[in-house]
C-alpha cells in the first residue's frame, strides 16, 4: 500500500486519538467522549496506532510519518501506564463531574420521577389547605398528635423537628432513615417501573400532607424553618433514586433488542452508580437536618436563605458538572 493511501485510510483516526490526548492534558483527569473516543476505548485504540507505527516503519514510509505516529505512540504509552490517581482524587473526579453528567444523561426518567414525587406533593398541600379534614386519610391521630407536638411554636425551644436526643445520635438517625428511603426507592424498580411509580406517589404525598397539615393548623412557621435547609440534598436525592429505580424497571418490561438479562445489568450498573451519588446527598442532608435545620434560635430569614442557596447550589451543580470535561 502506498504512503497516501495509508494516511488517507487513517488520518481521522490518528487525528481522534491525538485530539482525545492534548484534551486530556497532562494531569489525569475522567473525560467525556472526544471526538468520538473516551477513555474506555482509549487502550484498543492506542493498540491499532502501534499497529500503524510498525506496518510504517516496516514499509518504509517518510521520516515525518514515522515522526508523528512516533510521538502519538509516546504519548499513549505515558497515558496508558501512568500511576492510577489517588482514591480520593478519583471519588472527587465522580462526585464533582461524572455524576451530575450521569444524572443528565438520564433526563427522561428523571423528568417522570420528579413529576410522581413533586406533583402529589404539592397537590397534597394545596388540598389541605381547602380540606383539613383528609389529613385523616393519610395519618392516625397519634401520628399527627406527635408531628404537631414537634413544630409546636408555643413549646418551639432551642431545637425542633425533634423530640430528643443529642445531634450526633440524630445525625445517625437522619443518616439510617435517609438511606433506606433511597435504597428503597431504586430497589423498587426490581418489581418492574410500577415499584418506583409507588414509592415515588406514596412519598409526595406523605411528605406532602404532612407540610400541609401544619401549615393549615398553624404550625408552618417551625415547620419550614426547619426543613428548608435539608430539602434540597434529601428531596431532589429521592428524585435521582426514583429515576434510577424506573431506569432500572424498564430494562426488565421494556429491554428493547437487548436481552432481559443484559438490559438488566446495562441498566443495574448505571443505576448503582446513580445510587452512590444519592447516598453522599442523603449522608450531606441527614448532617444539615441534625446539626443546622434543628437550631431553633435561627431567625426564619437565615433558614429561608441558606435553604435557598443550597436549591441553586445542587441545581447548579447537577446541570453544570462535568460540561468543562466534555471537550
């Protein structure tokens, strides 16, 4: 094969794998596709462009080449046998980038979940603000006898949202109901999407009558005091696990071409990783709940402004992280 012939038939390639390299840079760092290479792919490329470099050399081809194919090889070589980067760099790259990119790339079952969890939501404390009286429906007299002696504001003290306890052992109580809340809301895509669509509705609505129900007796004040702060990292945390679950759900009712079995690990992988980022927001919410949202000294315009802050913060986050790494 002639030298032209050569470049032509590869050029685009070199030029993807040399374009995935200075995007890279110098210091490790996960990327998103480059140039139609990312770096699960980048070893078999970086193989074929040894095979290039030697069937170059072997023909004979031009100094400046065998140059260039040189120097990509190099390169390649440094990137692929680098030292590994630290675990806590690692974990700082997902949390950071990879996975509010992962939670993007699952748009469409996270627009469903957030409807199934917000909409009954707010639906439920509008209705009760109308019909005080369906509060019944959902909670036992003894149940709302012990959410309104928490966010009571005649006996409203030095903490509230709690009855006892210091806020360590609140933090790990915070901590095991949080995450089982989540666990149980990706885990329910198990019985197929019909386990998230239930766990989603029963949660808005709880939560929903709940927030409803003191507000329509008066006691909304200590009650949105106190959950402003954690409402951000524990309600949109309870989205991204409902996504997962649905996402989770569909590849056992609707695996597409793909294999019942292999759509279930396609999407079980994707899911566990979603799942690990809901729990450091579950593990951020349960530590503002028991060490900010009970203080009960905090005037309401604090509260209101850090809850605030932290809503743009996460949103923030969730859509920008991990775009500067995209190329």
């Amino acid at each position: 094969m002639k030298q032209g012939q050569f470049e032509a038939r590869h050029q685009a390639e070199w030029d993807r794998f040399a374009t995935w390299l200075e995007t890279r840079g110098r210091k490790w760092r996960r990327a998103a596709a480059v140039a139609g290479l990312d770096d699960i792919e980048f070893a078999a490329a970086y193989r074929r462009l040894c095979q290039h470099y030697a069937l170059a050399e072997r023909r004979g081809y031009s100094a400046s080449l065998l140059a260039r194919l040189q120097e990509l090889v190099q390169h390649g070589h440094t990137v692929l046998y680098r030292p590994p980067p630290p675990r806590w760099q690692r974990a700082l790259a997902f949390f950071a980038a990879d996975f509010p990119r992962l939670v993007r790339a699952q748009r469409g079952v996270m627009a469903v979940a957030a409807l199934l969890f917000f909409v009954p939501l707010f639906v439920a404390i509008a209705v009760l603000q109308w019909r005080p009286e369906l509060v019944h429906t959902l909670f036992s007299g003894a149940q709302l006898a012990q959410f309104e002696a928490m966010y009571n504001p005649a006996a409203e003290h030095s903490r509230v949202g709690r009855e006892s306890g210091s806020d360590l052992y609140m933090f790990g109580v915070y901590v095991m109901n949080n995450i089982s809340i989540g666990f149980r809301t990706f885990a329910s895509g198990l019985l197929g999407a019909i386990g998230p669509v239930f766990v989603l509705l029963f949660n808005g609505v709880l939560i929903g009558g709940v927030a409803g129900h003191l507000t329509a007796i008066g006691y909304g004040g200590p009650f949105w005091r106190f959950v402003a702060g954690h409402s951000a990292p524990e309600l949109l945390a309870i989205v991204i696990a409902g996504g997962a679950g649905l996402r989770l759900g569909l590849a056992l009712i609707a695996p597409g071409r793909r294999s019942r079995g292999r759509a279930l690990i396609e999407d079980g992988v994707i899911g566990a990783k979603l799942v690990l980022g809901v729990f450091a927001m579950l593990l951020f919410a349960a530590f503002v709940e028991a060490f900010w949202s009970s203080i009960g000294w905090m005037p309401g315009a604090i509260k209101y402004a850090v809850g605030g802050a932290l809503w743009l913060l996460i949103g923030l986050w969730l859509w920008r992280g991990g775009r500067a790494h995209a190329g």
